[in-house]
C-alpha cells in the first residue's frame, strides 16, 4: 500500500462518518410525524453531500505528494474534519426539535462560518500541498465564497444564505464538471 493510498483511507472514515450523519438526518425526516421543512437547510444539507462526495474524489489528486510530513498529515486531515463536523450540526437530534426552520435559524451562523473555514482551508490545501498558483480559478473562487460565507454567518437572512447555497453548489458543480475529461 503506498502511502497516498493509507492516507486516503483515513480520510475516507471520515468522510463517512460525515455522510452517516447526513444520511441519519435524511432518515429522521422521513419517519412518521409532523415537521417543518426548511428549504434553506435542505439545499445547504445537499451542498454538503457533494462537498463529501467531492472531497473523496478530488483526494486523488494528492497522490502527487510523495511524501508526508506529520503536520502536512494533521493539516490535510483538516477539510474532512471540518466536513465531519458540519454533517454533525446539519440536522437536529430527533428528539431536540422537528422544525427545521427553527432549527436552521440557531445553527446557521455557526455552519456558515465552518463553511469559510473549510473554504479559507481548502485554499490553503491546494497552494501549499499541490501548489496550485493562488490567483488560478480554484483558488479565486474559493476566496470567494469563504468571503461571501462569512457574511452569511453574521446576516439572518434566509435569502442571502439562499444565494450562498446556490453558489456553493454552483462551484461544486463546476469543479466537478472539469473531472470529467481525463487523459
């Protein structure tokens, strides 16, 4: 096993653990019982599947770090740690609340402002691990939405955390869409 391939796997854990949180969550709101859907939390709660699903799959391309330094490791363990947490604050215990709407108001500003850390962190992994030049598209638009992320965790406006949702989705989608041509 090379060592890329070791690394994957822990990060691989915990990216599910963060998926069973989110898929526990999609669960509960399926049992019988009366609920109040929260478009907002449903659309940040999908963005969130595809971070985790995104992470995994770009991991890869960290295949080209040869060697890994202990606080390169923990620095690198740091974007699944934090999509772990979110997955964790996305949906309410059962047996806390089932109005989701009231809910999202109390989390909002804390899993807003985990998504500008993961967004200021996902810069950092690329310029220093992959040396990605910080001012290419990756990085730029990352920057981007960690800005527009931390705005989002000091307004209480469910319209701007619904454009926020649709640009982070959006970026997801288009950094996904340029894996799609592989030589």
């Amino acid at each position: 096993m090379e060592i890329h391939e070791f690394v994957q796997v822990l990060v691989a854990i915990i990216l599910g653990l963060g998926m069973t949180e989110l898929l526990r969550g999609y669960a509960d709101f399926l049992r019988p019982g009366k609920r109040h859907f929260s478009v907002v939390l449903f659309g940040f709660s999908l963005w969130l599947f595809l971070a985790l699903i995104q992470f995994w799959w770009f991991g890869w391309r960290f295949s080209v770090v040869t060697t890994w330094e202990f606080y390169g490791l923990l620095f690198y363990l740091l974007g699944p740690t934090i999509l772990f947490l979110l997955s964790r604050l996305t949906f309410p215990n059962p047996a806390e609340t089932q109005n989701l709407v009231e809910y999202y108001s109390e989390v909002a500003s804390r899993l807003w402002a985990l998504v500008g850390v993961f967004y200021i962190y996902a810069i950092g992994s690329n310029v220093l691990l992959l040396g990605v030049p910080i001012w290419s598209s990756g990085p730029a638009s990352q920057a981007f939405l960690a800005i527009y992320a931390v705005i989002c965790s000091r307004v209480e406006s469910r319209y701007i955390h619904s454009i926020g949702i649709v640009l982070l989705i959006t970026q997801l989608l288009w950094r996904g869409l340029g894996t799609l041509v592989t030589s």
